[in-house]
C-alpha cells in the first residue's frame, strides 16, 4: 500500500458526500475546507424537495454551526463567496434510483465531474421504522453504488457504515474487520434474502392500508417488525441489521469499482480539529453526562468491567482515518477493503473510568440550576447484569404498578390515568433497555489490524501526520474527558438539552431510574 500526501489528492478533486447534514459529515466538510481550500468542488446531496429548501439547510444546520468557525475567521469577509464557489447543494434522496436527483442537468454533471464519493447518509435510530431503515441503510446503498458506476472519473468510493454490524458481542473476543456477504446471518438461520425482506415490508404495509390502520400504527408495526427480522437473524436492532445488510450489497454489486468500508464505533467529539470538544446531538454517553451532571441520574445498569469502545472515537480522528483510506485506495479496486476505526485494542478504556470522569468533573465544575444553585453529584448505584435490574425494577415499580392496578379495580378505575401512566413509562423503560442491552453488556473489541495498515502506511509515505491523525495511541483519555469531552458537553449539549421539546430515545433509557 503506497500512500502520497493527502492535500495533494485533494487539489482540483470533485468529492459528492451524501448524508450531508449529519454530526460526521460536518466534521470532514470542514476538514477539507480548511485544508485545502483549492478543492474543485464538494457535491452535498441533502434531503430536501427544491433547492430553495436545500440552502436554507445548508445554512441553518451546516455552516451556522459553531463547527465552522475557524473556517470563517481564516477565509474572512469572503466566507459566502468562497462556499457558494466550493459547495454545490444537490436535492435528493439516497432511498431512490439516482439518488433522488430530478435535475438532470445538474446529474449529468456530477456523472461527469465526479472525483470520489464519501456515502455517509443513514437513519441511526435503533428501532427505526423498518420501511425506512431499509430504505435508507440498505438499498440506499444500492442506489449510491449504482450512482458510482455511471461516474467516468470515479476513483474511489468511502462507504462508512458502523462497527456494530458484528451483533452483541457479549462473548470476550477481537471483532475481525471482515466483509458480510448476500446471505450471511449471526443465528444460523439460513435464506436471508434483502429482496425478500423489501417484500416482506411491502406486504406488510398492504395489509395495513388495506385494514385502515392509522399512521401512528403503521409506524409502531413497522418498528417491531424491524426488531423482530433482525433478531430472526441475529442482529439486535433494526439499524445495524440494516447497515449490515448494506455492506452485503457493497460485496454483492460493487464491481471493479474501488471501495473502502469505514467502520468506527460509536464518534464522539473532536479531539483536536478544528478545536478540541465539538459536539452535537445527545448521543448515547453524551446522555449520561447530560442526566449526571443535572442530578438526574440515579442508578446505571451496565458492566463496569466492559470496555466502551461505543462512546470512544473522536470525529476527527474518523474523518482523518476516512482521508487517508480514501487516497490509499484511489483506483486501487481489491476486495475487502475494510477498517474498524476505534480504540478498544489500543487505548481501551471501561466503564468504571467513565464514572470516575464523571464524578471528578461535576463535583470540581457543578451545573447550575435554573434556580441558580449548584447540582451535587455522587456516584450512582450500579446495576451489573440483568438480574439487578429485574429486581430493581420490580421492587421499585412492578409492586407500585400491581397495587395501583387492584386499587383502580377496587375504587371504578378512579386511578385509571395514574395506572396508564406508569404502566407506559415501564413498557419504554423495558423496551429501551431491550435495544441498548447487547451494548451496555459489549464485552468484544474490534480489531484493527487494517487499520493499522494504513497508518503504518501513512508513517511510512508522504501523508502529513500532523492533520491527517488517527491512532488512539495519542489520546490521553484523562484529559480527553476532563478537559474536552466533558466541557464540549456541558457547552454544546446540555443547554440546548434544556430546550428539547421531544426526547429522544437515549435520554429516556438513561434517564430510566428517575422517578417515573
């Protein structure tokens, strides 16, 4: 594997990245504006009915973002210019053929004029409506190879799926950075066919229509229909059921196209660039810091033992690791290309160190209440297996919500809304605990020896280390957390936490030992 430098590749290339509003995709547009601002140009493809409704996109969830304010203050009073000259807004939709594209002209172009392709467009939401799920992580996947191939100047295409296509991982054991095929499954089971399961989908919703179902309905049987085809096969969720089976069609359709697949575990926020603690969204881990530092977090189930290889990769890292794949593989087509981007072999880090983290920062730097006071933290009860949580949840609320049902019975269903109530908020609290389980009990790490490949091969060749970095080796994770991690969560997260109106599905599972 050769390798030459990086911003030398990126010099007059045409780059379409798809996925274009998503937390990783703003992290490498910025990336490679900055450090090279003679790129030819980058194609953004982004959900969106007109171009009208693209830009207003681009500017208020891209380029508005605090993300791009090194970008900014280096281009100067030139900013608008020197995006509206690099940045081509594309409407599309990566679930359809041609990506969604309906201005042929403006496809024809980007046939003509493409250099790479960087698909990072999914839905990551666990139990994501299996219509959609599909759509988007599986055929969309389809669509954008076969997109690739009618690209005459393509040299390479980055397809960056997720770690945790490997299933539970609840047995100790490195994870290899091998390809899935058409047909694979983790149970055993045999015939997984993705036409089959797009027929199974649309069957299904056949016969909802058919039965007048409401949407609220559809979307609930279209959630469990999901989960239960993806633990049929051995994967626990719909989302990395889906992007597993979009890296089958990667193998099955890609031809002599050159592809690389990207698989980081779950990113986290910037370690470095363009300044150390960018985040956005409350992610997972980002959820627990959110409910401990506001007091509100009480009890945590989980292995402390485990390693968290699914909070741990900074986005910049992944970005870098992206870059340099992608010009180690320019028209370089082979077959399994693959690189788990994490940190689990090289700087693991468990959840005991988390907590610790945790518990130093917020009592050295307390949030403050709306009423102006500071919020004292302690360690949380840890509950380590499932067992603890079934008792707990039993003695906590199962008993509560068995006496309020005779109660009810016995009074003419006076506590009827009380009983609903909690009754709902057990069946969320069991249903979340259900999908983030395989996860909070991982006991696997990823291996990455093609990822150490590939940085070998960057020490070795003209690749400028300083900006393209991605070995976890560097990150000191004490000062990771106390001094960036945990501070851009505090800045980035919990005050727009504040002002959520939906919660989403991380903050309800981690919150789950509040009072319900």
């Amino acid at each position: 594997m050769e390798l030459g430098s990086i911003l030398h590749f990126l010099q007059d290339k045409t780059i379409l990245i798809t996925g274009a509003t998503g937390f990783l995709a703003k992290v490498l547009l910025e990336k490679i504006l900055r450090v090279q601002p003679n790129v030819k140009k980058l194609y953004l493809l982004l959900r969106a009915a007109d171009a009208k409704s693209a830009t207003h996109r681009l500017h208020s969830e891209i380029i508005a973002k605090d993300l791009f304010r090194i970008l900014k203050e280096k281009v100067g009073v030139n900013f608008n210019s020197f995006i509206s000259k690099k940045l081509t807004l594309v409407p599309g939709d990566i679930s359809r053929e041609d990506l969604g594209i309906e201005d042929t002209i403006l496809r024809e172009e980007i046939y003509d004029q493409t250099d790479v392709i960087i698909n990072l467009a999914a839905t990551t939401n666990f139990d994501e409506r299996y219509d959609i799920s599909l759509g988007l992580n599986t055929f969309g996947v389809k669509y954008v190879i076969n997109f690739a191939k009618k690209c005459g100047k393509l040299e390479v295409l980055v397809h960056v799926s997720t770690a945790y296509v490997c299933g539970e991982g609840e047995e100790e054991g490195l994870i290899l950075e091998k390809p899935y095929h058409l047909g694979d499954s983790l149970n055993g089971v045999s015939g997984l066919d993705i036409n089959a399961e797009d027929k199974v989908v649309r069957e299904k919703l056949t016969e909802l229509r058919q039965l007048g179902a409401t949407e609220t309905e559809i979307k609930e049987v279209m959630k469990d229909l999901g989960i239960s085809r993806a633990k049929l096969y051995g994967w626990p969720n719909t989302y990395v059921f889906t992007k597993a089976m979009g890296e089958m069609l990667v193998e099955q359709l890609k031809g002599n196209l050159s592809v690389v697949i990207i698989r980081p575990t779950i990113v986290t926020s910037t370690l470095k660039e363009p300044f150390p603690g960018w985040a956005e969204g409350v992610r997972t881990i980002d959820s627990l810091a959110v409910a401990y530092g506001k007091g509100k977090l009480t009890c945590f189930l989980g292995d402390l033992k485990a390693i968290i290889d699914a909070v741990r990769i900074p986005a910049d890292m992944v970005v870098n690791a992206i870059l340099v794949a992608m010009v180690a593989h320019a028209n370089h087509p082979s077959d399994d290309v693959i690189y788990n981007v994490g940190s689990s072999v090289r700087k693991p880090l468990r959840y005991s160190n988390l907590q610790d983290y945790g518990l130093r920062y917020f009592t050295a730097k307390p949030w403050i209440n709306k009423d102006g006071r500071p919020v004292k933290v302690g360690k949380v009860t840890v509950l380590n297996n499932m067992d603890s949580f079934r008792r707990y949840m039993f003695i906590r609320y199962l008993v509560v919500l068995k006496g309020l049902e005779l109660a009810n019975t016995a009074f003419c269903q006076y506590f009827q809304g009380t009983y609903l109530n909690l009754n709902r908020k057990i069946q969320i609290v069991m249903r979340l605990v259900d999908l983030y389980k395989p996860y909070l009990f991982f006991r696997a790490a990823f291996d990455d020896m093609n990822t150490e490949k590939l940085r070998m091969a960057a020490r070795e060749g003209g690749v400028e280390r300083d900006l393209f970095y991605f070995d976890p080796e560097v990150i000191d994770w004490d000062d990771y957390f106390l001094n960036i991690h945990l501070p851009g969560v505090v800045k980035y997260i919990f005050k727009v936490s504040e002002g959520c109106v939906r919660v989403c599905e991380e903050q309800q599972l981690l919150n789950m030992f509040q009072k319900l």
